[in-house]
C-alpha cells in the first residue's frame, strides 16, 4: 500500500467508527434499527455472509443505496472481507449525507474467525441468471430473493380456473416447489378459462395436464402433481409441507376446512374467488387478521352462492384474480410489500373498477378467537350439497 493510500486509510479511520465482531454482533441482536450492509463482490456474498445483511457492492454504492435504505439517519454497519473497504464506503455514505455509520474491524475475515454465525446463500447457475435476469434487477428480489423463491413451496387447491393463472406465474417466477391437488379431469367447458390444459388432453386428470403445461414453461421447478380431494383426513398433512396456500376452490365446505386447518398449522392462505364479472382477493394469516369464518360465519343460501357451472364467469375474470393471488404469494414469500391481510379487493370486470375493504377480526370467532377450536368446526358439507 502506497503512501497516498495509507493516509486516505487513516483519514477514513479518524472518521468512522469501528466496532469489534463480538461486538458487532451484540449491536446485531439489541439494535432492531440497526441495518447490516455487506459492500464485497457478489462472488464474496455468495461464499457466506452475516446472517440478515442486505448487499450493495461497493462498486454499484452511489447507484444502489438511496434505494435500499432511503433514511439516511438509518444506523448502518458496513462489512466487507478485511475492513478497508467498508472503511472507504463508509466515507462515500457520510459524503451522500448518511450520518450513522459503523464498519466492522477486521471485516468478514474476522467475524468467521470469531466463530459467529454465517449463511451461504443458494448460488443460482448461469442458466437461471439469464432466465430470472429481470428479478436480479429489482432491489427488492435481487439473487437472494430470487434463491427465496427457488427455495420456496407453494400449495395450489384447484388447478382450475384461479389455479391456472397463479400456478403459470409462479412457475414463470421460478417457485421452486408448487403442489397441485385436485381430482377433476379436463372438461371441454373448462377451456374457455383453464389455460393450463388444452384440447389434446381432454379427460385427462388436471392435475397431470397441469404439471405438463407448467415443465413445458419452466423445467427448473418441481411440480406435485397430487389427483385427490382435499378432505379432513389429508389436509393438515399436505398444509403442513408449503410454505403458503393458494385457495383456488369454488365450493364452501373446502374453505371452511382449508380456513381451520391453516389455522392449525399456522400457514397463510391467499384467498381468490370469482363471480360472473366480479372478483375478489386476501389473504389470510392466522392470528395478524380475520381469517374465513371471522367473513362468514357459516354459508349463505345457494342461491346467493351459485358456482361457476351454475352462474357462468367471464373467461378472461380468473386470469386477474389468479395472477393477483400470485402477486400476493410472491410478496409472502419474500417478505415485502403490504400483503392483503386485514384487506378484500374487489373487482368488477364490466366497469374496470378496483375498491377495498377493511377487514376485522372477530375476537370470538370459533376458529381464530380467544375461546377458539378450529379442529372442531363444521364445514357445512351437508347444507351445501343440498
């Protein structure tokens, strides 16, 4: 190291604060504020990094950091391989008017040295850069998100015509894992909505035609294709395996059972449903708002509930709630955004109108309530079927 660059180290020294990696990792776990950003090349971040840093290279510094961390009176603790250049980052950031800046001494060298805790991300090959290269370039996706979805597993009930458009996008966003349950064949009525099957597979189980279609879009997924009813005795098995549900059913007793099974297992469910040329979307999450009976605490009259064999639907209607309830899954998955929790969207497809309701939760609700018991409720199946 040169003369020239020596003095630019010390100066950078004298004005940024340095901690310790032991006590570093203190701040880490007292400060809930406080924002741990790695500044090494993506092939460092990609061999191991402190666990719930976010990465910004210092090379892309200025370009990225405004829009990852907009507070600039937002406590930062630089880190990268040895302590210098987080040094010099840390001088940049005081330079764009960041006055809350911490580097770690010794850099990530030192904190493995110290026997603190690491993770290694999952390294995406070439091929799925260049498939997901549009995600790598939202901040809020980025390669880690993108290895989030890859890891991620998602249940679809009904592959029908909400879980055609969901289960088409989340497969295109690289979901590592989608479960397909049903056990309905494809119906020529069914073509008019259902844009995962197609003609040559008439009669054949929806569920296979799906798997089929969705390979076809992205072979880099898994698919489980499962031919079978959601009932009492399978449900909590299957829930417990995904991360989030998307509820694609059309018929109540199947909500009711889904609503309190989740519940049970503490898994989220993104709900869709559609209606001639009206649709709606939310999400359920147990315990952070409603959930299904805390709506409807037990069916309306069928009349005021036909189905879409019944009452008809806009073809093009389940592709807008579909594609919503995929939106809604992504944003579960990686942690960002405000889920529709708390909230119903509607939509009425004639008048091109989007309008939301606030949703509450029922203190007394059976299913979700202080006294609840969601293994005990009926799902109506009888009333229904009548």
């Amino acid at each position: 190291m040169g003369e020239a660059s020596r003095e630019l180290l010390e100066r950078a020294r004298r004005s940024i604060p340095e901690w310790r990696p032991v006590e570093a990792e203190r701040h880490i776990r007292e400060d809930d504020g406080l924002v741990v950003v790695d500044v090494r090349e993506q092939i460092e971040w990609n061999n191991g990094h402190i666990p719930g840093a976010i990465h910004v290279p210092r090379g892309y510094l200025e370009l990225q950091i405004e829009e990852k961390i907009p507070d600039k009176s937002t406590p930062l603790l630089l880190y990268c391989a040895g302590g210098v250049r987080s040094l010099l980052a840390g001088q940049t950031l005081r330079a764009m008017g960041y006055d809350n800046i911490v580097s770690l001494a010794g850099g990530y060298g030192s904190w493995t040295a110290s026997g603190l805790p690491t993770v290694t991300p999952l390294s995406l090959t070439d091929s799925q850069r260049r498939r997901y290269s549009r995600h790598l370039l939202v901040p809020e996706v980025g390669e880690e998100g993108q290895a989030k979805l890859l890891q991620s597993r998602v249940l679809l009930i009904g592959a029908g015509g909400l879980g055609s458009p969901a289960a088409y996008y989340l497969a295109a966003a690289g979901v590592g894992t989608l479960g397909l349950i049903d056990s309905d064949v494809v119906d020529e009525s069914n073509l008019q909505r259902q844009i995962l099957h197609n003609t040559s597979r008439l009669g054949k189980p929806k569920v296979e035609s799906a798997r089929e279609t969705i390979l076809g879009l992205n072979p880099d997924i898994t698919v489980n294709a499962i031919n079978d009813r959601l009932t009492k005795e399978n449900v909590l098995d299957l829930i417990r395996e995904y991360d989030v549900i998307l509820d694609g059913t059309d018929n109540f007793p199947t909500r009711y059972l889904l609503n309190d099974a989740s519940i049970i297992a503490n898994k989220p469910v993104v709900h869709g449903s559609v209606f001639r040329f009206e649709g709606q979307v939310t999400v359920f999450k147990p315990f952070d708002g409603p959930c299904y009976r805390c709506l409807f605490p037990e069916p309306p009259p069928p009349a005021l509930a036909p189905n879409c064999a019944e009452a008809g639907v806009l073809g093009v209607l389940p592709g807008t709630i579909g594609m919503l309830q995929a939106t809604e899954v992504i944003k579960l998955l990686l942690g960002i955004g405000e889920p529709l929790i708390g909230r119903l969207l509607t939509y009425d497809a004639l008048t091109e109108e989007f309008n939301e309701l606030r949703l509450f939760r029922n203190p007394n609700c059976p299913a979700c309530g202080i006294n609840a018991h969601p293994e005990d409720l009926p799902t109506y199946e009888e009333i229904c079927a009548v």
